[in-house]
C-alpha cells in the first residue's frame, strides 16, 4: 500500500531481521549454550510488558504467575545445576556465576536479541496493517539481512571455507523451516492473536531441544530439567488459560457469595413467619398534690 507499507517494512526489517538476528548470532558466539537460551526464551515477559501497555492486552494475576513460573522453568532447563545449586549458598554466588564478567562476555548481547525480538513481535501489529503478514515476513529478512551481509563483507573473511555439505544442509534447514515457514506462522497469528499467550509458546524451545537432544543425541535430562520442563508447560497452560481460570474463580466467588446470601435470606424469611412474645412490664406512678 504505497510509501507507508514500505516504510514499516524496513522498521521491521531493521528491529527484528537485522539487530536481532546480528545481536543472536554474536551472543551465541560468546556465551554458553545454557544460559543464551534463558535469555533469548525470556523475551514474553518484554512482550507482555508492550503489548499491557501498547495493546492494554489483559495478563491477570495467572498469566503473571504462568510468565514467573516459565521464565524459573527454562532457568531449570538452561542454565548448569551447579549454578542453581549455588544459590542455596549466598557466599558462592559471586564465585560461581562469574557476575564480575557476566557482561563482558555475551549476555548482554543475548539480551539485547531478546528485547528486539520482543519490539519486533508488537511491531508486526502496525506492519500488517498495510500489508500481508507473510509477504511482510519474506521481505523482512530479505532487507534484514542486509545489512548483516555488508558488515560480514566488510569485517569477516573466509566464510564460505569451512562450509561442507553437511553445512549447506544445515543452513537450507533453518533458512526454510528455521526461519521462513517457522517466522510467517508466527507473525502471521501474531498479527491478529494474543501477543502474550502466542510469545508464552516460546517457552517450548528449549523443551524441543532436549527431546530432540535425547532422541538423536542420547543426552539425559537431569532431575532439576525435568522439573523445569513440568513448570514450563504449567506456566504455558496458565498464560493460555489465565481468562478462563480468571472466569472460573469469578464465579466460583459469586457463587459462594449468592449462596451466603441465600441462606441469609432464608433465616431472616423463617424469623418473620415465627411468632414471637415480647413480655413488657410497665409501671405507671401517679402523684396527686392536693
């Protein structure tokens, strides 16, 4: 639809193709696989945040717990035991998680690929506004990359050396099903669906990982990941569900209440149609002055 389209387009393209995807591939280089993945599968509780405030999207108290609860799951999923083990010992803390350099390394770079990741999800409302959502999301990371494509040109040498077949494998994997297929789905119901419980399905991610990790891989779930992934489809059910769980509990409340004012009614009812005898004793003086 003309200059405007265009121009959400590229707004689009600049937040959620080039800054994420750029922020995501430097984060991963220079994080663990763990914690990178907390951080990125975060990015509901920024979603819920925008779309409360842009959107007045409706949370309730359980989509907050469901997003608490998700965000303390993936931690269980992601992030080492020795980590979370630590925390029982407040003096270890420090030592452990290496909070000096946390920063120095990728997470704040992680974070950074989550929050865009986050604006890029609410921006996809506007931009569908004045064009196809699938169209929207084709372009998007055509134009996204972009950018990504002049700084590797420019910074990188040798990029194409090390790729093999397996590789070129890999890399049509995600680029269709990783990215194309997976991202027109997701923002062509974010376009028009609850930005807060479709964002909440991320949580799944790394849940997927370690099926497919166990599966092709032969890795273990350890007893902290398997709490995790528990919490993590509770929360999922709760962020999904928080307006009929809101509905129940209103009118299991109203419920109550009405029988309260029933029984109330039927007392007050009995004590009208029951006689009652009032004895009154009254006592008359009278003085006479002659």
């Amino acid at each position: 639809q003309g200059k405007i389209a265009w121009l959400w387009i590229l707004l689009f393209a600049l937040v959620d193709g080039a800054l994420f995807q750029g922020f995501l591939a430097q984060g991963l280089v220079r994080t663990g696989a763990g914690l990178g993945s907390v951080m990125i599968d975060s990015q509901p509780l920024a979603v819920a945040i925008l779309s409360l405030w842009l959107f007045q999207e409706r949370i309730r108290f359980w989509g907050w717990l469901g997003l608490g609860i998700g965000v303390f799951g993936i931690s269980l999923i992601g992030l080492p035991d020795e980590w979370i083990g630590s925390l029982l010992h407040p003096e270890t803390i420090e030592a452990s998680l290496g909070i000096g350099t946390l920063f120095q390394s990728g997470e704040w770079l992680m974070l950074l690929a989550s929050l865009s990741m986050a604006v890029g999800t609410v921006l996809v409302r506007w931009v569908c506004k004045y064009n196809d959502p699938v169209m929207a999301t084709g372009w998007h990371l055509i134009l996204g990359g972009v950018p990504l494509l002049a700084i590797s040109a420019g910074f990188e040498s040798g990029q194409w050396v090390n790729i093999d077949g397996y590789g070129w494998i890999a890399m049509g994997y995600a680029t269709i099903f990783g990215s194309a297929i997976a991202y027109g789905l997701f923002f062509y119901f974010a376009s028009s669906g609850n930005l807060t419980s479709l964002s909440a399905l991320t949580f799944l991610t790394p849940i997927f990982a370690l099926l497919f990790g166990n599966l092709f891989l032969g890795e273990v779930l350890s007893s902290l990941q398997s709490v995790g992934v528990g919490l993590t489809l509770v929360s999922i059910y709760l962020i999904n569900q928080r307006d009929v769980l809101a509905e129940k509990l209103k009118f299991s409340s109203s419920k109550q209440e009405d029988i309260s004012n029933t029984n109330s009614g039927k007392i007050l009812i009995q004590s009208q149609q029951q006689p009652v005898e009032v004895n009154v004793q009254v006592g008359v003086e009278i003085s006479e002055k002659i």
